[in-house]
C-alpha cells in the first residue's frame, strides 16, 4: 500500500520517513567556500511551508528535477532544526535532501501559488513582527540616499526611504546585484514623473538607531521596481 501523503505542519522529529506534496515557492543557489548548494521553499495545498536544502553534492541529480513553481511528491528526505539567523519560513523545522531522496510526479498536484503578504511598516516601526523571519514589503521611493555605484574597496550600494500608501517612512538599503538592478532601472526611467514602487521579498530588518532599517537578504531576496500609480501600492497592501 502507497503511503500517505502528509502536511508539511506536521514535519518534525517523530520520524524518519516523510512524504510530501508541494509546489516550488521560491529557488536560489548559494555560494560557500567556493562550493555551490541550492535552496527552496516549499508550500502545500494548505498554505503551509517550509525551507529546504539540497547540498553541493546532490545538486546535479536534483537541479532540474526541482523547477519553481512546479509541483512533485517529495519523500525520504532528512529534517534538521531550522537555526538560521535569518529564515524565510516560521516552520521549526527544515529539510534536507540526502541521496535517497525521492522526487516524482511533477505537476501531478493541484497546489496554488502563495499569496504574498506584505508587512506593513506601521507594525515594523513598532516592532509588530518576528524578528529573524524574512518579509515582504512594498513602498514607494520618497528620496534616494548615498549610492556606491561601482563596486572595488566598497560594496556597491544604494540607501533610499521608502513611503507607504499612509506616509510611514522607512530607510531602506540595497546591496550588490540588487544595488545594481535598481541604479540600472533608475537610470532607465522614461518617465520621472511617475512613482517608483518597490517590492523586496525576503528581506529583513535590521536596527537602526530608533528606526529599523531595511536590507536586502544576500542570497534570496526577490526585488521588483516598477513605474505605477500610487493606488497599485495601496490595492497591494489592502488585498
């Protein structure tokens, strides 16, 4: 008999065996003492989701079974603590691939796409927010701070604020590839006359001074900028 499939709320230490079925929320690779792994988070058909981690040497035998945002059933995999200091995922635990693990019927299953859902900067300003997990924000850019555009002695950068739909502001720092993606889009503009909107997933809060100050995550964050009205920002915000 087949065994069953299981929810990923339910993953913990209790045992060895698991079986999954989930869709491929988000993929990055990451780089380390010159040795390349690749990461992802999981959701199921719950809305539920959780980190995990494919090590270098599996990453030729699961890269292309592992397409974002298709579907597989996924078992027979290790579940480790979740202790980063930063997480992409509430769940307490993570997995991670061994050589046994088994991934199969792509988009057999009907799992929607999560939601994003963005943390306002009313509740980060206040500290309403768990402090090592990763958020989504969006805001529109109300100044354009120090910028080092060429990276050499310094890491290229831009510093920015950022305006919500209700006028909270928040300092907000992009570095590396991202610094590079937003000058690049900047500097393209046609027309400056319209708002800038930018929208980081996976980013996290560091303090500053009496405000948090947001910078992007080194290896997963997603940044999308975009020319748009203002009520596109707050329709995002309210949904």
């Amino acid at each position: 008999m087949a065994r069953p499939v299981e929810r990923i709320a339910e993953i913990n230490y209790g045992k060895e065996l698991w079986k999954i079925a989930v869709r491929i929320h988000h993929k990055w690779n990451v780089v380390s003492n010159n040795k390349e792994h690749f990461e992802m988070i999981f959701i199921d058909k719950l809305g539920d989701d959780i980190h995990a981690g494919v090590p270098t040497p599996h990453v030729s035998v699961f890269n292309e079974k592992s397409l974002l945002g298709h579907t597989y059933t996924v078992s027979n995999f290790k579940v480790v603590p979740y202790v980063l200091a930063f997480k992409a995922s509430v769940h307490k635990y993570m997995v991670k691939f061994t050589a046994g693990t088994s991934v199969i019927d792509e988009d057999k299953h009907e799992i929607l796409p999560k939601p994003t859902v963005f943390t306002s900067f009313s509740d980060i300003i206040t500290g309403k927010f768990v402090k090592d997990v990763l958020l989504d924000v969006i805001g529109m850019v109300d100044s354009i701070g120090y910028a080092q555009t060429e990276s050499g002695a310094k890491k290229q950068q831009i510093s920015m604020v950022l305006r919500d739909h209700i006028n909270n502001m928040l300092n907000c720092t992009l570095w590396e590839s991202y610094a590079d993606q937003f000058i690049r889009f900047n500097k393209d503009r046609v027309d400056a006359s319209v708002p800038t909107i930018v929208l980081l997933q996976y980013a996290k809060v560091k303090e500053e001074g009496k405000y948090p100050l947001f910078v992007t995550n080194t290896y997963n964050v997603t940044l999308l900028c975009v020319d748009a009205d203002f009520p596109i920002m707050k329709d995002s915000i309210e949904r």
